[in-house]
C-alpha cells in the first residue's frame, strides 16, 4: 500500500542530478564547558573538520558511540545549531544564507521528540499539518496511512500522547515528520529504545521512504546492524571527526574486516558498546 503525500516542490522534479542533497564542508562546532574545576570553562570541540556529501536519493548512515558528534551535526544541517565554521549546502542552498528556503526542504526527527503530551496522535499531527498548511481533512487521512505503516493502530489514535509507549511516541514523531514530503529527513537515533518488532517496523517504513517516494534521508545511529540494514554509504564518527567512509562492503574490504564491528574497533580504536560505556561515563 503505498503512501499518499503532498504535491512536491517544482524544484524535485527540475533539481540537477549532479546538486547533492546535503554538501557540507569543514564543519566545525564547540560549546562552552563550565564543569572543569574552579569554575574555569573550556571550548570543547564537538564536531572537528567534518566534510561530507548526500547524493539525492540516498540513505546515508553516521555511525558513531554516544557523544561522537553525531546530534551536534543533525542539529547543525537542520538550522539548529550554527557551525562556527564551514558550508552546509541543501539541494544547492546555503543554510545560513537560504535558511528559511532550506526549511521548506528538509524535517528531522529525534530520539526525544516533543509533544503536547495531552493531546492525542491524531490531534498533535493535524495541528503539525496545519502549521504547514496541509488541512485537516487532507491530514486525517495521511496520519491513518502513515501510522498503519508503522504498526499503529487506528484505534490509539485518540488517545493522549501521554499514555502511549516510548516506542509508539517515536512512531508519531515520524509520522510528523513526513507529513510535510519533506526532500531531505534527518533522523537522528530514530529507533532508540523500540523493542525489535517497532525497529524493524521503522526501518521498513525508512526504506520504503527512499524507495517510494524520492527522499533523501541522513540518519545517525550506534546500531551496527541497522546501518549495515539501512545506509546506502555510511560514515563513521570519533571524537568530533569523520575517520571512515563507504559503503558496508567497500569499509570491511578496505579495512580487512569481516563486519561493521570489527571495521568500527581498526577506525576509532575500541568496540562500540565500549565507547558508549566511557562516553555515558564521562556524561555522569
């Protein structure tokens, strides 16, 4: 059952094959610390020199433990953040220059995305429509569609978003999102604490996405498995810098490697879950 979606801006159809999606180049972004002691701060570096192309069409996968930078660069390419240095160009736009422009183009999803927690599915996805000017007859059906895709049944629509699970939220969040066709969809973390049937259910939808209905799609994730599943190209993030690119087989032929995993402990030093381990270590 395919998706019903919006009529497309006029610039899918006539943008040039050879304009990436997502250009970004030489990103850098740090932040301010207050927690070293005596009350002196530091700059640190959350995203360091990273470079990187989305070809439209594509899904492209950042790998990356908790605090690799993987937010900081979503938030930065969705007009979030503002790099302190280097170009991000969506479709060909500059997002500082072209922000509100590059706004029509692109949704992001996150691991906590937010709600008015009284209201219910239906309610909070109609009032997203409308914000984009998508009214209420037109959204009803699309929300049902979507949703259904996702594994959600009609009949949870009317109920408060307080009371669904984690994993249904998530499902709402990305139904929000692509209500507005958006040409480009920045999930960041989108199946982060779903239980195995609702993951496998988004990354279906994801892919269905791509292949359905000509979105481009950058997703971060520290699955393994859902990157080698999903990306088309994946990228791999230390520290603030991309060490790695390609796709899954061009990254194990290249590092002599069996698996995503063992690709992942040569690039950055350590296995993935230890990562998070010291990262989740540091954050305490």
């Amino acid at each position: 059952m395919a998706i019903d979606t919006r009529e497309r801006p006029a610039m899918r159809e006539n943008a040039p094959s050879r304009v990436a999606a997502l250009a970004a180049t030489g990103i850098r972004k740090g932040f301010r610390s207050s927690r070293l002691e005596a009350g002196r701060g530091a700059h640190l570096l959350a995203v360091d020199d990273v470079s990187l192309r989305v070809e439209r069409g594509e899904i492209y996968g950042l790998l990356g433990a908790n605090g690799s930078g993987k937010s900081t660069l979503i938030r930065v390419f969705s007009t979030l953040l503002t790099a302190d240095a280097g170009e991000v160009r969506i479709f060909g736009l500059d997002i500082r220059r072209d922000e509100l422009a590059v706004k029509r183009l692109i949704n992001r999803v996150s691991v906590e995305a937010s709600f008015f927690k009284k209201l219910s599915a239906m309610e909070n996805l109609v009032y997203a429509a409308r914000l984009y000017g998508v009214g209420p007859d037109e959204s009803r059906a699309k929300i049902v569609s979507v949703l259904s895709r996702l594994g959600v049944d009609e009949k949870r629509l009317g109920e408060p978003l307080e009371k669904l699970s984690r994993g249904m939220q998530q499902k709402v969040a990305i139904a929000r999102a692509f209500l507005t066709a958006p040409m480009l969809l920045l999930l960041d973390e989108p199946t982060t604490g779903l239980d195995i049937r609702s993951k496998r259910e988004v990354q279906t939808f994801v892919r269905d996405l791509r292949d359905e209905h000509d979105a481009t799609i950058l997703l971060t994730t520290h699955d393994l498995d859902e990157a080698a599943r999903l990306a088309d190209r994946i990228g791999i993030l230390h520290e603030g810098r991309l060490v790695a690119e390609g796709t899954a087989a061009e990254l194990t032929t290249g590092y002599g490697a069996s698996t995503l995993e063992e690709v992942f402990m040569t690039a950055t030093g350590r296995r993935l879950d230890d990562a998070d381990a010291t990262n989740a270590e540091r954050s305490e």
